[in-house]
C-alpha cells in the first residue's frame, strides 16, 4: 500500500499544513503488528524517535491519547496516578478505531475524530525530531515534538518502561 511518491492528504497532514507545521513525509511497507519497531528499522530511524499514538481509556470508559517510544511501554499504573484517574487500560481496536477516526496502525494524534486529551512522555520533547503516524497505514510525519505541546495540548508524563 506504502508508495514511493507523495502520499495522498489525509486528516492528520491537511490539520498540520493547516497550522503551518513544517514535516517530512515517511512512506513505508505496512506490515500488520510490525509497530514501531518495524517503521523504524525499515525506515532506518531509532525506534526511541518513533511515536507511538495509543488510544487509551479510563476507569469510566473515557479515552485519551498517549504519545510513547517506539521501543518503550506505558506503565498505566504509573500514568493514572500522575494524570488523578483510578486506572487506565489500552482501548480494544475497534473502539479506538471509533474515538480516533484512524485505524490501528494507522492512528496519528492530529484530527482525531474526537477531541480528546493528549499526554506524551516528557523525554520524547527533548528529542529535536520524531517521526509520528501521518494518519494511514505505512506512513509517518516527521516534526519537531514540540508541535504536540502546540497542537495537541499534549501534557508531559513520565510513565515510559523498558519493552
């Protein structure tokens, strides 16, 4: 599906050329459960500067976005703690098909279908570059991280483990 040349527009891109957002466009071969590690070693980038954008949920079912590392894991117990919730958990993928408007795999942060709040891991803002879903399959953007905070309202954690 990936293509070598310009991808074609999706909500995520026509939100940041909106905004003025300068990015690099990274087509890459899909391959189903490859995740972030497989972008990067594919695209030749450290899978530390991969984002990772996970559609969670709280204890009421309510869901929010979490930005992560490629290569690292989100400690729930230690989010919820640090954002006042009982507890968070991954969504299933069909309801985060639903919330983010994406599908798994294919999930970018910017226009989701609903507004949702957006929490990134406080190491991935000292990075000077990320590479971040585009909003398809195969596809990143890359941008400075600091457009989540700008865009997004993106509030730092630090709830990043080891995988």
């Amino acid at each position: 599906m990936a293509k070598k040349d310009k991808v074609s527009e999706t909500p995520a891109t026509a939100l940041l050329r909106q905004q003025g957002v300068s990015f690099t466009e990274h087509p890459y071969e899909y391959l189903e459960h490859g995740g972030a590690q497989h972008s990067a070693q594919v695209l030749g980038i450290d899978p530390f500067a991969v984002v990772k954008t996970l559609i969670m949920q709280d204890q009421d079912a309510k869901p929010l976005v979490v930005l992560m590392h490629g290569n690292r894991k989100v400690s729930t117990k230690n989010l919820a703690r640090q954002i006042g919730l009982k507890s968070v958990e991954p969504c299933v993928p069909e309801v985060a098909n639903r919330h983010s408007g994406y599908l798994v795999g294919g999930t970018s942060p910017f226009a989701t279908r609903r507004a949702m709040p957006v929490f990134i891991e406080e190491t991935i803002l000292a990075l000077p570059r990320i590479c971040i879903n585009g909003g398809r399959r195969g596809y990143l953007v890359g941008l400075d991280p600091q457009v989540c905070v700008q865009l997004l309202g993106a509030k730092p954690v630090n709830c990043a483990l080891a995988e």
